[in-house]
C-alpha cells in the first residue's frame, strides 16, 4: 500500500514528483547460465521462454535433445556430451542478463533485453496487454512473481538486472519509471473562486465544489497485490500457465447465491435469485443485464484504466460530444456517487458472476483508497464525484462509508479493506475540523466537541456502518463502537420527528445526539441513497430498539408519500424532492416490515412511473465511430451512473421483497 504524503503546488513545477515506485528483491543464481531461465508473461498466458544463454538458433547444433530441453527448463546434460563444435565456443555465446517488459498504457506493451548495464537494448517483442507475471532462475529453483492488475492499472514494469552473475534483481515496478512522472497537481487555477458566494456559482456552472487548497491528493492511498511463488527448478510450461492465470485471475472462494441468500446474510431479504418466471420480471432482470454490460464494456472503450484510475466509472454522459464528461467539474469521476459500489454488490450476491464480482472488487479497492484520505486532517474523509477523485472540496463521510466496504470484507476476509474500515471508528471527529454543509449554512455555527452538526443521512449512515462493522468484527474499539451504534440509534429516534427531523448536535464524549426543543423536517433526496436503507436493515435486523424501528418506517412512509400526507404527518412538506424510484425501495423494505398494502402499492408505482429510468427508455446502446467518436464502440445516451445505481438497487430489493405483488 502506498500512501501519498507528497505536496505539488499548482501551477508550479516545484514538488513531489514521483518518478518510479517499485518493490525490489534478489534472487540467487547457482546454475551455470545455460541452465538459468527467464519468463515474461506476454498476451493471454503467452510469455517470453528464453535462457540467459542460449544453445537453440546457433550456426552449430549442440543437438536436438539438448535444445529441447532448454527450451522446456530442464537442466541439459554435460556439455561433455553435446556436438563439441558448440562446447568448445560456449564462451563466445552471448549471456544476457537484463530484461524489462514495460506497460505504459492499457493497450501496448514492450520487451527489451541487454547483456549488462553499460550496452546497448535489444528488442524482445511487445504486445497489448502483458499479464504482469515474470520468472527468473535455474534447475536448481527459481522465483516466480506477479503483480495483479498489470495493465489495467498502467503505467507497470518488470525489471530482472544481473541474471549472469550469482544474483539477479527483480523490480516489480508499480509506477514504471519510463512513463511520465507522477503528477497529481489540482488541474485549474481556481477561476477567481476566493469567496463561497463565487464557488456556488461555479458549482452552477461545472457543478465542480470548487475550495482553494482542497483539491489536494495529500493522504490518498493505492493499494497493489503482488504473488510470488518459490519453485524448486523452473516451472514446466504447464506450470507456468497456471501461475499466470492465478496473477490475471486471482482464484476466489465463493458461497453461491442460494447460500447466500438462505443464510441472509447482509440483512433478511434484500437480494433474491434472478427470476424471469413472469415477462415482468424478466423484462427487469433484462434491464439488470443490459446496465452491467453496458459499463463494462464502457470501461473498455473509454480506456478506465490507470494507476489512480482503474476500478471508477464516470459520473454523466455529455450527448453532444459522445462522451462521458470526463473534464466538466462534478460530472466527471463518480466517486460512489449514489452508491454503485452497492448495486454492484448486490447484483453479485444474487447471481453470483464472476465478472460482476471482479467488477465492484476493483471499484472497492479503488474507493476505499483513491476516494478518500489516509492521512493528514481529512484522514477518514472521502471526496465527491469531480474531474479527479481529489478535486472537489466535499469532503464527507458519505464517500469513506464502511458500507461499500463490508460486502468484500466479508465476502474474502481482505485485511487491507478491514484496516480501511477499523481506521473509519473514530471519524465523528473530522466533524470537529470541517463542517459538510459550511457553504450554504445560514444559522450560526462554530464546530464544537459537544456539539457537532451531523446529519443522520448521509453522515451517519458513514459513521454507523464503520461502528457496526468494528463491532461485528470485535475489532480493537468495538465495546466503543457497541455503544456508538445503540446511543445514535436511541437519540435519533427520540428526537421529535425522528430521522425526519434531518441533523443532530452530536456529543464525542458520550456518543449521543442532543435531543432537539422542537420538530423540524429536514429531508433531503440524498439522505437514504449513501446505503441507509441498507443499513438500517441490518441494524433493525440484529438490535432490538423498536423505537428507531418505527422512526426508519416513518422515515420511509414519508419520503414517496404526496406533500399534503408529509403535512399532515409532520406540520409541514418535504419540500422539493427527487430520486423517487430509487426510494421506492424505501416503500418496499417498510412495506413488508409492516405488512402495509398500500406501501407496497407504492413501491412498485414508485418504481415504474415516477423519475429514473422508465420502461419507455430505449434499453439499448447505438453504435458510434470515427470521426463522431475517439474510438469504434456504443452509447446509450440516455444512461447516467445516478440513475442507474437507483435503478439497480430498487429493482433488486423490490423484487426481492415485493416482486410476487408486481402490477
């Protein structure tokens, strides 16, 4: 795991650059050099089989078994038996000792090899896409090595220097010193955005949150898996294959859904079996299908690939340049953004894909680092949706939430991703340092230890996942944690319209919202969309406070209901609302809870005529090439990563929960 603790001024060429990041290592040699090998996996499991000095293509043939067998890795018989026109002159036969695949972008690589340090390279080949794995040694063993995710997360090399001597040196090259240095400088000069009045009209404009100084990437983190194997004498071809598949395709240990959702894991009933039983259903579980493909294969075509990079998608579509708004402000990166690392999850826990699997663990292993700070005052806060994942200056828990964390944690036991989430237990004190909603705060403010301004959406909804998780996993802190989830549940829900009421002041010493004087309706469209609903599913499931049970009901009754039924229930409306269809899921978890019909009426109103996606959508992509677009492949203009991970996530748990009572 690498974290950046770097500082790059904008606009100056002053800074940390860092030209190469590299994990190195020496392999001892004892073979004589025709019986040492080289490996370097190319295309596929293709690779580079060659021995630091060959017998094989020479003008005289030391025989055909003997070259068979180097080419196999197979120690050769004494040169006292070969065709003595080669013994004679081994010595004049070249023993190359350095070899260097680089990958520099997703789509080419390159292979190059010397005798030693001080003469000239020769090319060795090249090809698109290298599988990151490579060999050195000889008969009497060797090190096999590989790093995941070679080529997607370019630019990535592998080094081997001094395979003639006793001790070759392997570099696995995480940032490859031949690409360009790193630069993580913030890409803009500010505009003349000095005053928050200036920032919410540039948010007007690019929808970018723009904050001097807060586009820094100081504290992000990129963590890298790298495999090694010890062999006792050069792997046969077979062997090799193996290894490298392990290294393009790490093997995985799964539950199949069946397990899965028998064991209800996750919480009771959120995710079903995929069911095309009734043309309804399978026109959903259709739909289901189609976004997947679809952003996966945009993953492709729009080359989402890169050392920071890889394992994100793109927020918005621009329509008129064919192109996801990679460079407009908020648009860009989404950042988890509506939780798509959720509808990710969710559709591999009930269809058990492999592809969709490997899919949100790259999105998880990006967001959990790249999104969010490690180090420094933010440590523990993540960043909003922008042009790069450190841009914007929202820095919030709803980003670092622990939700879209737990799902691989507990699905591979990765202790990167549980170190994630235990250093997430005690974030309730950035609160203390920045306040989420500084900008547009009309009442008098001043962050304090006994009273800090959380709200219970998007920031508890962060804050409660890392204390649950913490405590699941009687982690270190979990006795804290404990009770950080039984008081925040207590004080929300006996505040005087509940989850409702929007915000607390949060005590850091006791863990309690302050009960407020009078009822207040403070609901936003994104309060439950960070993985709330989720959560309080799981909360409801496994603590016994009916108080916050009928608190969260209310809060999903509500939020879909009509402004007069909100009036009548709370004083006053909701206001302005939208995301409808991605809380009718609301309507169905509170619909099954409480056995209300006309809950479950709703949802799948909600669901079908309300805002997102409609069945009236064209559900397809429309080819475009050259010179519309940069590259031959498809859109389907009509897709945003808002919509589509509401949609994702409702269709799942509706059908789940509500999908024998569909229209």
């Amino acid at each position: 795991t690498v974290t950046y603790d770097g500082q790059q001024e904008p606009g100056r060429a002053s800074g940390d650059f860092i030209r190469g990041i590299g994990v190195r290592f020496t392999v001892p040699l004892r073979d004589e050099s025709y019986d040492r090998h080289i490996r370097l996996g190319g295309e596929g499991t293709g690779m580079l089989r060659e021995a630091v000095k060959g017998i094989t293509g020479l003008r005289r043939d030391p025989g055909t078994s003997v070259q068979a067998a180097q080419f196999a890795g197979e120690k050769l018989p004494d040169p006292a038996t070969w065709d003595q026109r080669v013994t004679t002159r081994l010595q004049y036969i070249p023993e190359w000792g350095d070899y260097t695949l680089s990958q520099l972008s997703a789509d080419g690589f390159a292979l190059r090899k010397r005798t030693k340090k001080g003469y000239g390279w020769i090319g060795a080949g090249g090809g698109r896409r290298a599988s990151g794995f490579g060999y050195v040694g000889g008969v009497g063993g060797g090190l096999s090595f590989g790093l995941r995710d070679f080529w997607e997360k370019h630019p990535a090399q592998l080094d081997i220097r001094d395979a003639h001597t006793d001790a070759a040196e392997v570099t696995l090259w995480l940032w490859s010193p031949e690409a360009q240095p790193m630069d993580l400088r913030f890409y803009h000069d500010g505009m003349g955005q000095d005053t928050f009045p200036e920032q919410l009209e540039g948010l007007n404009i690019t929808y970018e949150d723009y904050e001097p100084e807060f586009g820094t990437p100081y504290g992000i983190a990129r963590t890298s898996e790298l495999l090694f194997w010890a062999n006792e004498s050069t792997p046969s071809a077979e062997k090799l294959a193996q290894q490298v598949e392990a290294v393009r395709i790490l093997p995985q240990l799964a539950a199949p859904p069946k397990q899965l959702i028998g064991a209800k894991v996750f919480g009771p009933g959120l995710f079903s079996a995929p069911d095309r039983s009734t043309p309804a259903k399978a026109k959903i579980e259709d739909h289901l299908d189609f976004l997947f493909t679809y952003y996966k294969d945009q993953v492709e075509m729009r080359r989402w690939y890169g050392f920071w990079d890889y394992g994100d998608i793109m927020h918005t579509y621009d329509t008129v340049r064919h192109q996801w708004r990679y460079d407009v402000g908020g648009y860009a990166w989404d950042n988890s953004e509506l939780s798509p690392d959720l509808w990710l999850w969710y559709a591999y826990l009930r269809s058990g894909r492999a592809d969709i699997f490997r899919f949100a663990e790259a999105m998880t292993r990006h967001t959990g680092e790249v999104d969010v700070y490690h180090l420094g005052k933010w440590a523990g806060l993540g960043t909003r949706h922008g042009v790069q994942h450190w841009a914007d200056s929202a820095k919030q828990q709803r980003i670092a939430n622990t939700t879209y964390r737990r799902y691989y944690y507990f699905l591979t036991a990765d202790e990167r991703v549980g170190d994630l989430m235990h250093a997430n237990v005690d974030s309730d004190e950035t609160f203390l340092v920045l306040d989420p909603i500084r900008k547009i705060r009309t009442e008098p403010y001043t962050p304090d230890r006994h009273a800090l301004s959380i709200g219970f959406g998007t920031d508890w909804s962060g804050l409660v996942s890392a204390w649950l998780t913490e405590w699941e996993r009687r982690g270190p802190k979990w006795e804290k944690a404990k009770a950080r989830v039984l008081s925040t549940m207590e004080t929300i829900a006996a505040q005087p319209n509940g989850f409702v009421q929007g915000t607390g002041l949060y005590d850091l010493d006791t863990g309690k919202f302050a009960i407020a004087e009078e009822p207040v309706v403070g609901v936003s469209h994104l309060s439950a969309v960070f993985g709330l609903n989720e959560l309080c599913a799981e909360l409801i499931d496994l603590v016994d406070m009916p108080a916050f049970d009928e608190a969260y009901y209310d809060y999903c009754r509500y939020f879909n209901a009509t402004k007069a039924e909100q009036a009548a229930r709370y004083g006053s409306n909701f206001g302005s609302l939208i995301l409808f269809q991605g809380h009718s899921r609301l309507d169905a978890y509170a619909a099954v809870q409480t056995g209300d019909d006309k809950l479950a009426d709703r949802a799948w109103d909600k669901f079908y005529r309300s805002d997102g996606y409609q069945e009236s959508a064209p559900w397809k992509t429309e080819k475009v090439t050259g010179p519309t677009a940069l590259v031959a492949g498809s859109e389907a203009t009509w897709v945003s990563t808002n919509d589509t991970a509401l949609y994702g996530l409702a269709a799942i748990e509706n059908l789940a929960l509500l999908g024998h009572r569909m229209p």
